[in-house]
C-alpha cells in the first residue's frame, strides 16, 4: 500500500511538471493495465462460477442476487438524491446558451440487438474478451449452475473450479507488485495530457462533482458500513479498501479492479459466497458514481438550454434515468454513450446535445470509478448483514489487520 501510494505520488508530479511529456510513460502503465485485463476474464469466470457451485442451494443463490439487486438500486437512488440537492446549491453550469456543433450523425439503435448482444456473444471465443463481461457473467452462472446441480458426478469439476479461482488470485497478487510502477505511470500520462481539458467551461462540473463524489465516499460509504457492521467493522472496511480506492482512482477502470477489491473484501472479513458474486457483477451493473455523475449531466444540459432543474416530475425522471444509467445500462456495450443518448433523447434535447455531456464523462472518470468500485464492496457489507445479521463480522473469516 505505501509502494502504490508512493508511485501514483511520482506519477500525479511527473504529469504535472513534465506535461504532455509525460505521455512516454504511458507503456508503463498499459503493461499494468493489459495484465490486469488479461487476468480478469478467468478470475471473473472461475471467481464466479465456484462460488455458484459450492453455494448449491438455489433458494440461497436466489435470496443472495435478490437483495444484490435491492441495494444496488437502492444505493443508486440515495447517490441521486444528494446529487440533486448540490446542483440545486451550485449549479452545473452558468452563463449564456453554447452555439451547438452541428448534428452528429448516430447509428440508430434496435433494442432487440442490444438486448441480445448485451447478454450472448456469437461463439465462445467471445467470452473471452472484457469487453463482454455480462456473457461472460451469464455463462459463468450457468457453468455454476450446472455443477451444482449434477451432484456427485459433477464434485471433480467442482473442486476444479475453487483450485482454479485459488490460482488465479495467486496470479493476481503477483501481477500487483508491479502496481506502484504501473499506477504511477499511468497516472502521470493522464495529468500530464488531461489536465488542460478540465479548464474553462467544464471548470464548473469539476467543482460541484468531486467535492459531493468525496463527500459521499467517505460519509456515506461509513455510514452504510456503520450499519453493517458497526464500529468494529468500520474500523476494518477503512483499513483495507484504500487498495481499491487507489486502483480505480488511477485506472478508471471498474473491471481492473476487480481482483484487488476480491482481496480487500476477503480481509475485511466477507464471505467468499458474498464477494464472489457480488463484486464481479457490481464491476458490471452497479455504479453510484456514475449516478451521480448523471444527475450532473442532466443539470448541466438543462442550464445550457436554459431550463429550471425544478419539480418533482423532472427530479422524478432525472433519479430513473441515473438509476437506469448506472445499475442497468451500464452493463451494456458502449453503456456510457447509451446512457448519455437517454438522458438526450428522454428530455427532448437535441442531438447536438450528445458530444457536450460525454465530455462530462472523461473529466468526472476518476473519481466516479472509484466509488463504483469501493461501493461494491460496500453492497458486500450490507448484504452480510442483511444474510447473516448484525454480528455476520465475528462469524466470518477474521478480518485481517
């Protein structure tokens, strides 16, 4: 931890002293990155489909991705609301109407196509790209599934799949010893060429983003954890997520951060049951940050167009769109741009509209990772409780110190 904390340092000075110089360490970091992603696939796939294997009660499984669902939409709502009060404090955007670009031309969308390529790829080598994580997902379980489910002919597979998952968190923890160098690196390309691009007109979304994204991760994340676990396990949910924290922070990646925030849980003390499921599908389908990285997309586009973010029905429509965006969609191809395409369509925005919220995206990436990815781990806690009761903590592995 204080080699990564060191690295990410050198990295944050490289990219602001050198600039975009800083660009020539971007190998660096795109080694860390590829073996990141390289691991992710099987660690997903065995992390899940082992789990699903050795739970074997169906009505378990089903209770566990029952009140997932319930906090991740839950979570999602409470992230929108506080979004709402602080564009209601300080506004997004200010000033007079942008001359909009000309029409983007966009391939229109058939929801039938999307439906089926968000969850099935055409042939199994498909499953072996990030970039299809939910059939990914969907064939783990069902791999899960049916071993659970042949009994005694199917122990040996089973058996193999929880070696399998074993060796690759061995894999995982080796490819994390190259992080302080890799996050380093990484970080100083994107200070050093993004920077500029927070400037000027976007100014005002860096500043009412990321104090209420900090905000919300330190006090709401302690007190859905406080619940959880109370005092003792917020205590040991502090120790241990900073790993995560800074992984996402530096990646912008939800999926990247999969196998340390798999680690962090497993030393705070989550049951394997719980961890496997719950963070390789929240990586997914569950993101508060992007929650409320929506709320401040719709707001914004309403001062340009200058209309009163105002009233129930729009508060109404615009906590169902970030909902939709960060616990739905997400899980989609491309599931940033469908998102944004709602929030333009939904309102009757034109579509000049587009191009001006996905630049919100990029400046808002950082820290709307990495409370996506701390926040799974946070649904970890809550559905411990929920599953096991308050003392879950004293019941499950020791947390680690």
């Amino acid at each position: 931890m204080i080699a990564i904390i060191i690295g990410i340092s050198f990295g944050v000075l490289a990219g602001l002293f050198f600039g975009s110089k800083a660009g020539v360490l971007k190998p660096l970091g795109d080694i860390f990155l590829n073996l990141l992603f390289t691991a992710v696939v099987p660690l997903v796939f065995f992390s899940i489909a082992s789990a699903i294997a050795s739970m074997g009660d169906s009505r378990r499984l089903a209770r566990v991705m029952g009140w997932m669902l319930f906090f991740f939409v839950l979570t999602g709502i409470l992230a929108s609301i506080i979004m709402i009060f602080a564009v209601q404090v300080f506004p997004p955007f200010a000033g007079t109407p942008w001359n909009l670009p000309e029409r983007t031309a966009l391939d229109s969308l058939s929801a039938a196509d999307t439906l089926v390529r968000t969850f099935t790829t055409p042939d199994f080598l498909g499953l072996l790209s990030r970039k299809n994580m939910l059939p990914l997902i969907l064939f783990a379980f069902l791999v899960g599934m049916a071993t659970a489910s042949s009994g005694e002919k199917g122990a040996a597979f089973s058996r193999f799949l929880v070696s399998a998952n074993v060796v690759m968190g061995r894999v995982i923890g080796f490819i994390m010893l190259y992080a302080p160098i890799g996050l380093g690196a990484y970080l100083a390309y994107l200070v050093g060429t993004m920077g500029p691009q927070v400037m000027g007109s976007y100014a005002r979304i860096f500043v009412v983003y990321y104090p209420v994204a900090i905000v919300y991760f330190f006090v709401a994340f302690s007190l859905y954890v406080y619940w959880a676990a109370s005092l003792k396990g917020l205590r040991v949910f502090w120790r241990n997520i900073p790993s995560t924290a800074l992984t996402a922070l530096a990646t912008g990646s939800s999926v990247a951060t999969i196998p340390v925030n798999l680690e962090a849980a497993r030393k705070i003390g989550v049951r394997e049951d719980i961890r496997d499921v719950v963070i390789p599908l929240g990586a997914t389908i569950h993101m508060e940050g992007s929650c409320l990285g929506a709320i401040v997309k719709i707001a914004f586009l309403f001062g340009i167009f200058q209309i009163p973010f105002t009233g129930w029905q729009v508060w109404l429509t615009a906590i169902a769109i970030a909902v939709l965006s960060g616990t739905v969609i997400s899980g989609i191809p491309a599931g940033g741009m469908i998102g944004e395409l709602l929030i333009v369509t939904l309102y009757g925005f034109p579509l000049e509209a587009l191009p001006l919220i996905t630049m919100i995206g990029t400046i808002i990436d950082p820290p709307a990772t990495m409370i996506n990815a701390v926040g799974d781990n946070v649904t970890c806690t809550l559905l411990s409780r929920k599953l096991y009761g308050s003392n879950w903590l004293s019941s499950a592995n020791p947390p680690v110190s």
